[in-house]
DNA sequence: GTAATACTGAACCATATGGTTCAGTTTTCG
DNA sequence: CGAAAACTGAACCATATGGTTCAGTATTAC
C-alpha cells in the first residue's frame, strides 16, 4: 500500500457508489437533510447517514445540525485535484500516443 | 443500490487504490509485465495480478499473454466518462454559486 | 405533557478488498 | 532432459462496505 495521496483515496472511494454520486449531484441543486435523501433514495435514514458520513470523510460535504435536522450541503472541496489527477492521465496518454505517431512516420520514411 | 453507471462504479472504485493509480501513470509511459510491475510496487505476482485484473474490469487495462509472460498496456478506456461526470459536477456547483450571486446582488437592491 | 419527527449508535449480516502463501502449469534456457 | 522464470488459482486472513434493525436521545408540534 502505496502513503500518499489519501485523499485521493478517499475521494475516488465515495464517487465509486452510485446513490453517493446522486446525492451530490443533489446536493448541487439544493441543501437537503438526511430525511430528504434517505427518502429520496428510499433507503433508511441510518443507511443515509453512512453515505454522507463517507461523502463528510472525504471532504465533498459539510453538515450541520439545526434543532433536531442535519443539514447537508456541498463542499469545502469540489473535486479540482481529482479532475487534475485524470487530465494528467490523458495528457500522459496523449504524449504517448504523440511519440508513437513519430515513431510511425520515422519508420514509414525510412521504408517508404 | 441504484442500478446504472456500472462503469463509473468500476473505474472509480479501480482509481480509489494508490497502488492502481500509479500502475496506470507507469503504463502510461511503457507497456510492462505483471512481473515488472510486482516488482516496481515491492508486492507479490498474485497481488500485482489482482490489481492488473480489476483494472481490466474496468477497462482501463488490457493484457495479452505472449508466451510464460502476460504483457499489460493501458486501453481502451480513456477515463473520459470519468472527466465528463466530474466536469458536470463542477459546472452544476458553479451555476449554483452564481445563482446565489444574484441573489446576493438582488437583496442588495431590494434593501440598499 | 404527550406524541411524532429526526437523528444517532450499536450490533449484525453478507459480500468485497487487499493482501499473503502454497501448490501447481507453462515456457524458456542451458 | 532438468532447472529456472512467469504466471495462475485456491485458500486464507483481516478489515471495509453497504446495507439492515432496534433501541435510544433530542426537538418540535399539538
């Protein structure tokens, strides 16, 4: 297990389940409490403050608890250093496909 | 459990591990062996060949076996479907916040 | 004051994950 | 042929995940 990077970890971890990636979105329309998204998802409260708990984990949510409601809202992180993570990927992919293109065009030069 | 999006719930399950993560930004600079890799990750064949396989499944890696070796290269999936859904997010976040902007600006106005 | 609402935590369950070891099989090298 | 290399699969292990139920506590509504 490789040290650094946790909370690429964590972060990629919450966006892998589908119910978490729908309340985010969610989330992005409106605040909304745990009775909300436990009824919007049709599943028990408890099993919904799991998820937001892992989302809270992973920084992607803030909560608050306003009398007996816990309010969930987005942020403080907006998944800027996970699209960083993928765009470098593909520019690493881009670069490869780049250097075996030369590599085609050297050769075809050399055999016309 | 919602039911679609399978893909997404591979892939970024496949990126929450570092050890996933680094095989694929070292695939993407050369092709390599289930050997190599084990050992440039300190694991064992079996444990590098687990990793190898769930990013099959999610079909960011492809394998081919020539001879006693299996030879791993990136492919074909590109993480865009990854990107966009990231992209989508933010772009919802960043509406929101400007609606709130105007709504900041509104209330300005209507009690200056 | 009583009842309903909203959440919370503990316990439980089945399955998945990230590793390992061990015992093979297949290929290649000498 | 015999040995080493490269992989493979099964079995095992500890821990995590995605849910549930049940028994509370705290707030609010009537």
């Amino acid at each position: 297990m490789v040290q650094f990077s946790r909370s690429l970890d964590t972060s990629f971890a919450a966006l892998a389940d589908p119910t978490r990636r729908d309340v985010l979105l969610r989330l992005a329309r409106r605040d909304a409490s745990i009775s909300d998204l436990a009824g919007a998802f049709e599943m028990t409260l408890t099993g919904m403050k799991k998820h937001v708990r892992v989302l809270e984990d992973a920084g992607l949510v803030t909560t608050e608890k306003v009398g007996r409601v816990r309010w969930c809202r987005l942020g403080p992180r907006r998944l800027d250093r996970e699209n960083e993570w993928i765009a470098k990927y593909q520019s690493m992919l881009e670069a490869r496909y780049d250097r075996l293109g030369e590599f085609l065009e050297r050769t075809r030069e050399d055999h016309p």
